[in-house]
C-alpha cells in the first residue's frame, strides 16, 4: 500500500464520513436547480433532477449504512459537514466548482462534471494523488483527511480508495481472528424505510455487502463498466443529465455520447434568475428576503438533524426526510421568485449556511400525531 492508502479504521471512518459530506453535497445543487425552473416548462428536466435527488439521498444513506457496518457514527451535523458553496470537487489534474445556481447550460456542465466517468490518462496513471492548494475559505470535496492539498483525480478513484481500505482491513482483521464489520445492525437502513425509483437499499454486514454498496453508488453515477446503464438497467445519473444536452433521450442499445432516442425539449431560459451562491449576509438586513433565507437554513439544520436520528438507531425516521426534502420547495420559492435588493435582474435564492449549536430533537408530524 503507498503512503497514502487506508491502514487505520480511524482513518476509513473519516473516509466514510467524507463520502457522506461528498453525496450532500450535490444535493443542495441540484436541488435548487429543480426548483429554480419556471412553471410550466422543462418537465422533461425537472423529472430527471427529481430522480436525481431522490437518488443522491440514496447515496447518502448508503455511505452511512457502510459507516454504521464498522462501528461509526453518522454525524450530519458536525459544523464542516454542509459545504460552503461554491465547493471544489476533483477534476482529473485540476478542480472544478460546485455552486448554487439556476438551472440552465452552465449549471448542466457543472452536473455533467459531478457525475462524468473518469479514469487516468497513461501518463499519470501510477502518479499517486494530485497535489494542489486549496484557498481556506473552499471546501474541498474528495481530497485526502490527512493531506487536504492531496486530491483523488476523480470522485470514482476517491471511492476505489475506500473499497481498498475496507478490503485491506478486513483481511488484517481477518487474519487476527476478528472483523472490522462490528457494528450494530439494527442501525441498517433498509428499503422499507426508503423509496427510490432506482438502486436497492440493503443491509452492510461484510466484505461483500460493503463492496456491492460501493459500486452502486459509482454504477449510478457514472455508469456500469463504461456503459451508459447502472448494474439495474437503469440510466446513469451522467447520461440523464446528458440527454438534456443534447436534446433526445437515449434508448437500448445506444452508446455513450450518441443518443437515439425522442427528441427532449428543454428551455434554458426557463429558470428564475437567482444570485450563485448567495449568502445572507448579500441580502438586505432587516427584509423578508433575508427573514425567509434564515427561515429555510434553520429547517434545513433540522432535516440534517432528522438524518442524523435516522442513521443512529432510528431508521423508520428516514420514512420522512424525503416528503421533508420535497417540502422545502415552498421555502426556497419564496426565495427564487422575489428580487434581491441591491442586485438588478438577480432574484435571491437559498443560501445553506446551517446555523452552528441546533441541536435540539427535530419534531415530526408523526410524534406529533403519537403525542
């Protein structure tokens, strides 16, 4: 193993974590990008960002379930675990930026990056990790724990780390007799307490388990072996995003880059035009505007505390984190249909600066209704 491979369960746990910090990420994107689409215009994209999200919560779930299988702990609301946007994810030898921002051709770029397959062109391959400085004031997505100017070349090789670690550390602990797989498995979030329209969600209790979870989360992404489909004949979240490029659908038998499908229509004027990476200290003090941006963090800091409950022992919760997910739409309206004060032609949008110290239960509508 080189100098930077996974040799401590300290270290896969802060791997895992990150993954988890990783697949959020994408969601406040494109979850804002979903919403910031104009009534009536671009069903065709505001169905695939809806897959898209609910499958990005998937991933999230996943990562968690290997997290829980080694004896960590799920932490949604560790004070770095929101990304401050925009954030910087891996790009091959250089960074990319992941902001907020209204759908459109600039924000389907962004996404095509997130999710593109990447594999090392000859003359890097074997070069370890890409070393470059990242300001302070960024986070970077998929870097090294220990190094943080240390990058992965791509969120796939990021992934491949881990499936590397956990198989290293298994067979150590295998070796002495015993199993880094210890950890309770009543903490196992299962399908029963989620609905995906794609992927499975199982229990992680081994080597195996935790390696198929692994490339579900890659396969969804990127694609099966170079395919356009996930290992369930489902289009990869690449492809989804890449037909709205291109304007027609893909269909069986079609190759990568070449669809064959409808024609898609899509109108990349048909978005509100919010503010990227708003921050609420942009937005006038003392206005509704800013009222209702501090309004949608706070509930925001409560969905993560909900996941968070979820992902410790109490999985029937995550039953609501997904309707709660969608009911934000209302709150973030109220903030992508009304003009930002001091900005002309800009419209204020969510910010996601989670207020630091909620910690207090979340109240749902059914403890409410058991009350």
């Amino acid at each position: 193993m080189d100098s930077y491979s996974i040799k401590t369960l300290d270290e896969l746990k802060e791997f895992l974590y990150r993954a988890m910090q990783l697949e959020h990420a994408t969601i406040p994107p494109y979850l804002t990008a979903l919403y910031s689409i104009k009534p009536g215009v671009n069903q065709d994209a505001t169905q695939i960002l809806r897959v898209i999200v609910v499958e990005e919560m998937l991933h999230l779930t996943i990562a968690a379930n290997i997290l829980n299988a080694i004896g960590g702990k799920p932490d949604l609301v560790r004070p770095d675990f929101v990304a401050s946007y925009p954030a910087a994810l891996p790009d091959g030898e250089t960074d990319f930026k992941v902001g907020i921002q209204a759908f459109g051709r600039e924000a389907l770029a962004t996404f095509l990056k997130i999710e593109r397959p990447a594999q090392r062109p000859e003359h890097l391959v074997g070069k370890g990790l890409m070393y470059r400085k990242t300001p302070a004031d960024i986070t970077a997505l998929a870097s090294h724990p220990r190094h943080e100017d240390l990058h992965f070349y791509s969120i796939g090789e990021f992934y491949s780390a881990i499936a590397e670690g956990i198989k290293y550390l298994e067979a150590e602990a295998h070796g002495a007799g015993t199993t880094i797989f210890t950890g309770d498995r009543s903490r196992q979030i299962t399908s029963e307490y989620y609905y995906s329209g794609g992927g499975e969600l199982f229990p992680v209790t081994d080597l195996k388990s935790a390696q198929e979870a692994i490339e579900l989360i890659i396969e969804q992404g990127e694609g099966d072996g170079g395919g356009i489909y996930d290992d369930d004949h489902e289009l990869a979240h690449y492809y989804r995003f890449e037909e709205l490029v291109k304007g027609r659908y893909y269909q069986k038998g079609d190759q990568p880059g070449q669809p064959t499908g409808p024609h898609l229509q899509v109108d990349w004027e048909g978005a509100y035009p919010i503010k990227e990476n708003l921050k609420v200290k942009d937005i006038l003090e003392g206005s509704e505007l800013r009222e209702a941006a501090i309004a949608f963090n706070t509930r925001y800091g409560e969905f993560l505390q909900l996941l968070t409950r979820a992902y410790n022992g109490q999985p029937n919760l995550l039953l609501e984190a997904v309707p709660m997910m969608f009911e934000f739409r209302n709150m973030i309206l109220e903030l992508i249909r009304n003009p930002l004060p001091g900005h002309p032609g800009k419209n204020g949008s969510p910010t996601y600066e989670i207020p630091g110290g909620i910690k207090q239960p979340v109240i749902t509508r059914q403890a409410e209704v058991n009350a």
